[in-house]
C-alpha cells in the first residue's frame, strides 16, 4: 500500500487505498465498547492508548500476534492512519513485498539506499510475517533493517507466528533471537485470541440466507 499519506505540496491526504482499507468509520474494535467485545482478548484501553502516539514519541514498537481474520491488521492500518493525520511520516508494506524490495535492491548494488528509506520512516507497518519462511539473504536483509530502526523509529508487526516458532520463519534461533530481540525491547505486544471476523461476517450472511 505505501506511504499512509499522499503529499501535494503543503497538502495532506489519506491514501485512498489505506483510507478504504481501513474503513475506520466502520471498523470493529474502534466503534465502541460493544465492538470490542467480539474479541475479549483485547483491552480496549491498551489500543485507545496507543492511539494517542505516546509509542511514537517513545521509540516503541507494537506487535499484533494472532490467527488470520482476528483484526491485527485493521488495527495496525488504523494506527497508523492516526499517526498520518499527525504528520508522523507513516508506510505500510507486505512483508513479502519488503523482502522482494530489499532483494532486488541487493541484486542492483542499491541496498544502502533502500534501506534508508525504509529506516527513514517515524512509523514502518510490516504486515503478516509468518505464512511462509524466507531464505537466508531476507533474513540478513530483515535484520539489517530492524536494526537501523532500533532506537530510532517505531515500527508496527502483525503475525500469524508466535514468537516460539519465528525460527522457522528466518531459519536459525540465534537470527530469529536476534531480531525479536530489538522489536520487543521497547515494545506492546498485542496477542489476540478469539474468532476470526471475516469468517463470522460469512458465518452471518449464510445464517441469513439459510433463514430467508
């Protein structure tokens, strides 16, 4: 999806395709309290108070760690859209989409650059790491950007994967350790556990049409 903003000289507009994505004005968790009671797991104070940036300001992470259809996505995109509208510079991308980036940039002797404009950015969603594992060059290249934003950024992680299993995902425990270790550092971490939205929603149209 890119860059959470669009820039048209002194003007600022959501990125339309993250703006629909997200749909804020009808997401789940963020209408209120009845909302959120579709997934107990979730503290409803904990994502409001994310919401005020303060993890921004602070250098801190946050990872949404759950099973498919939960909301960790539609958290982070609307996260990330609030940080936009406070014109914190803001990006969102696959994580297979960043890997194929960074390798490509790696092929074309280019690398230096492109991670810097990864690493440039206040807030770095990175969406659904964990469906497939990545050789051993992604997941250097994963490191070396993890680690220039160490510090320095916030950067938002949604995945499927528990953190036990992550050395599945880079190959070796000492690399899976070693970038587990500068996300959760300063760090939320979110575990979501309930059923999965886009499943109830069809759960509900076929119970409807059943009924009908």
């Amino acid at each position: 999806m890119g860059t959470v903003v669009d820039i048209n000289g002194t003007a600022r507009k959501i990125n339309n395709k993250m703006r629909s994505f997200a749909r804020v004005a009808n997401f789940p968790f963020l209408k209120g309290t009845e909302d959120f009671d579709f997934q107990p797991a979730i503290n409803k104070q904990e994502i409001l108070d994310l919401k005020s940036l303060r993890f921004v300001e602070n250098k801190e992470n946050i990872l949404f760690v759950g099973t498919p259809g939960v909301g960790k996505t539609h958290l982070a995109v609307s996260i990330a859209i609030e940080a936009a509208k406070h014109r914190y510079s803001t990006y969102f991308i696959n994580f297979y989409d960043l890997m194929s980036q960074l390798k490509k940039a790696l092929l074309e002797n280019r690398l230096e650059i492109r991670l810097k404009h990864f690493a440039k950015y206040k807030v770095l969603v990175i969406d659904v790491i964990g469906y497939l594992p990545i050789d051993n060059d992604s997941s250097n290249l994963f490191f070396q950007l993890i680690s220039e934003r160490y510090e320095k950024h916030s950067t938002i992680i949604t995945t499927n994967t528990p953190f036990s299993d992550w050395q599945e995902i880079f190959g070796t425990p000492m690399l899976a350790q070693a970038i587990l270790d500068r996300l959760l550092h300063h760090s939320h971490v979110i575990s979501i556990k309930g059923e999965s939205y886009r499943l109830k929603e069809k759960l509900d149209l076929f119970s409807n049409v059943s009924n009908s």
